[in-house]
C-alpha cells in the first residue's frame, strides 16, 4: 500500500489516498491501516490525471517536432497522465496497419497512457469500424491543416455519422469553401493578420452549422467539435443543446490567450489552425465554459520548429499542453472553481472517450494523480516545457500554481521540475 496523505480533492475535501497495485482502493478522511510507504500531500490540491483528448506528438515522421520520450515530460510536467495523439502524421492513422504500426512504435518511448485517432477519408469507413476497439476515436478534418489529411465532404461525413460508431468523431470544423474565397480576395494582402482573415470566422461559423444540421438529419450520438473559436459557435452549439442535440465541443489554451492583436509580436509563431481571433471571443469561449457549453479543454498541442515558424511560410500549429492546466488554475475563482477544472480536464474527457478507468480519484480508478501546488508559481521557459520544439508563445508569462507531482499507476513520475524515472 502506498498512501498519498492530506490531499485536497475537489468536492470531496482534505483525504488519503489509498493504493494498491497502481488502483486506488481508498479515498477517506484519515487512513490509518498498513501501508509500505507515503507522500505528504499538505496544503496541495489532487486531482485526477489530466487527459488531453487533442494532441501532435508527431510520430511516425516528426521526432525533431515532438516524439513520445519528449511528449511524456511535456505531458507530466503539466500534470496530464493521458493524452490522445491525432492522426496527421506521416504516414497519416487512416488504416488498421498505421494503427497497430504507431502503436508499436510509441510504445517504447511513452511514460504516458497514449492513445490514438484514426483519421477519416472519404474511402476509409471499412478501416474505421475494423480500427474501433483499437483506438479512442475518429477524427475528422472538414478543413484542411496540416497534414492534409481533409474530408470537406458532406456525404462522406453523413455516412460516417450513419454508421453508429462507438468511438466518438471528433471534428476539425472549418469550412474550405470560404476559407478559398477569402484566400483569393486576400491574393495581394500582406498584413500580420492574413492568416485569421484567410481563415475568417465564417469558415468555422458554416461548418458547425452544417454539422449541427448532420446531425438532427442522422440522429447522430457521438460527434464533438473540437477547437472552437468563437462567440458564434458558443451560441450555434449552445442553442442546439438546449433543443437536445447530441453535440459537444472543446477549446484550446490558445484561443483562451492570443487575439489578433499579438501578431504584431509573434508573427507565424501565433500562426494556428482555426486561428486566433478577437477579445470578444476570447471572453465568448470562457463564458461557454462557466455555462457548460464547452465541456472540456483540448491542448491541439501542435509543435513544430521555430525555424519553421519564423520562416515565410509558417506551418499552422502551437505548441500548448505545457501551460493547460495552469491556465485554468490562473482562473480559479468564486464561478469557476477547482471542481470545474478538474471535470474540464479529466472527468468529462474521461467519459466521452469511454475511459471508465480514469477522471476521477475514487475507489476502483487507476491511481492517475496529479498533485497541483497553490503556493508556488511557475514562469514558463524553454526548459520548463520540455517540448522537442524548443519554444513557446507563452514563454516569460508566470502562472500562480505549479504541478507539485505526478503520479501514473500509484508511481511518481515526475515531481517540482525533476522526472524521477531513466531516459
Ligand atoms: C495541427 C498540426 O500542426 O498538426 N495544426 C494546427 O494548426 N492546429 C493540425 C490541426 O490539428 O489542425
Ligand atoms: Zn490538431
């Protein structure tokens, strides 16, 4: 037995923590059985592992971006004990063989829980339903990103939502048509701000509104939206919520931070796919968190070179799993509680993906345990990242909390900045 002692859990209060063979079997006030070893936990917050359903760890084919020796640290650094990687690489998880193939090849390198997308084509469906019991869901690119894995296509997409999977479709939404239209109009435009004009806000605006109206038409269960951006999804997805739509959606720390206004100083480090957009949204997607509409935050953590990044023809993505959780701890508040930060990060990513073993500290779950320090702040550095990439938009802000520890399967694997484990 080993004992996590004094832990502050959100809606239980100060606990022990009891665990065996990597399960908690106990959560009380005081425990005072056998036990082979303890951790003082006082004046610290425990919440469950943080699950990150939106990751780049760029394997197969980008090692220099992020592989899984440095996405584990990112990932334990911030207090996350799962992540779910994306199926952009290359070659892109469109098959049941690149499935079992990133399996085998992660497997290795991941300190981790790692868990994989398979990602839709207009052809692949056999592969999906064959790849459902390997994998924790679909994902879906109606725009194009990086990757150029896209399915801007309506029918594809109906059958899909027609073929009842039970993994959820996790959807990239951004509409080509005007995200074109908007790239020809612009041809000579040459401001800072190109790449959120190009991509205007009518491209995510008319593809969640297509995928809302997919849905009443299909009576689909199981489709999220990931990434939203703006006051206008908040109110499509809000509204169909409330008629009784099977829908959910997420938000990036990303678009929680920067607005168009940070161009200036970022430039095509800022550059992300759907991009950044104004003041006014950024407080549209916290507001959609306080009233529920958004469910859970997703990094999108999407790494890629700073030479690449400063270079003329930036790849879209952001680095942004490192500063996840702190984010939402910086706005711990008398509405926005640690209870709420812990469902945001944990509970409800466990449940849409069907993770019964994980988002909660009770009895039964694996012991997947972050311990969260609000005492101590944490300025974010290039080292203190731990990214492959090498760089952050976030580096010189200073968030009020720290991840004290982390722990995966009852083992500390990572404590106050040191990973206690080889490689
Ligand atoms: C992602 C990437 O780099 O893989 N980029 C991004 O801008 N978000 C791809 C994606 O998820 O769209
Ligand atoms: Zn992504």
């Amino acid at each position: 037995m080993f004992v996590i002692r004094q832990a502050a859990i959100p809606e239980v209060g100060e606990s022990d923590i009891v665990i065996d063979h990597g399960h908690i079997v106990e959560v009380v006030e005081h425990y005072d059985g056998d036990y082979e070893s303890e951790y003082n936990a006082k004046g610290l917050f425990a919440f469950p592992g943080g699950i990150d359903m939106h990751v780049h760890f760029r394997i197969p084919g980008n090692p220099e971006k992020e592989n899984w020796v440095s996405g584990s640290r990112v990932a334990l650094a911030a207090g996350y004990t799962t992540v779910c990687d994306m199926p952009n690489t290359t070659p892109a998880t469109i098959s049941v063989r690149a499935v079992e193939e990133k399996k085998a090849l992660i497997q290795r390198d991941a300190k981790v829980r790692a868990e994989l997308y398979i990602g839709a084509t207009s052809d692949n469906l056999d592969e999906i339903i064959a790849a459902q019991d390997m994998v924790c869901g679909v994902k879906v690119y109606y725009g194009t990103s990086t990757g150029n894995l896209t399915m801007n296509d309506p029918e594809a997409l109906r059958e899909l939502f027609e073929a009842r999977l039970r993994v959820p479709i996790v959807i990239h939404a951004e509409d080509d048509a005007c995200i074109e239209k908007h790239a020809q109009e612009l041809a000579t435009y040459s401001g800072v701000d190109k790449h959120s004009k190009v991509r205007d806000k009518d491209a995510a605006i008319t593809a969640v509104r297509d995928i809302i109206a997919l849905i009443k038409e299909t009576g689909a269960t199981n489709v999220h939206i990931t990434h939203v951006t703006t006051a206008e999804e908040i109110a499509l997805i809000q509204q169909a919520q409330n008629e009784g739509v099977h829908i959910t959606c997420d938000v990036a720390p990303h678009h929680l931070t920067f607005t168009i206004d940070d161009y200036e100083r970022l430039h095509g480090q800022l550059q992300v796919n759907p991009p950044v957009r104004t003041h006014e949204d950024v407080e549209a997607l916290w507001q959609g968190i306080r009233a529920g509409v958004v469910s859970c935050i997703a990094s999108d953590h999407a790494p890629h070179t700073l030479k690449e990044k400063k270079s003329d023809h930036a790849p879209s993505g952001i680095p942004s799993l490192h500063v996840e959780l702190l984010l939402l701890l910086e706005h711990a508040s008398s509405d926005f509680s640690y209870a709420d930060i812990m469902h945001l990060t944990s509970t409800f990513p466990a449940q849409l993906l069907g993770f019964t073993d994980r988002g909660a500290i009770e009895k039964g779950k694996r012991a997947d345990i972050t311990l969260i320090d609000p005492a101590i702040h944490t300025s974010i550095t290039k080292e203190n990242m731990h990214s492959a990439c090498g760089w952050s938009p976030w580096k010189g802000k200073t968030f009020s909390h720290s991840i004290a520890a982390t722990f995966v399967d009852g083992q500390l694997f990572y404590e106050r900045g040191h990973f206690t484990y080889d490689i």
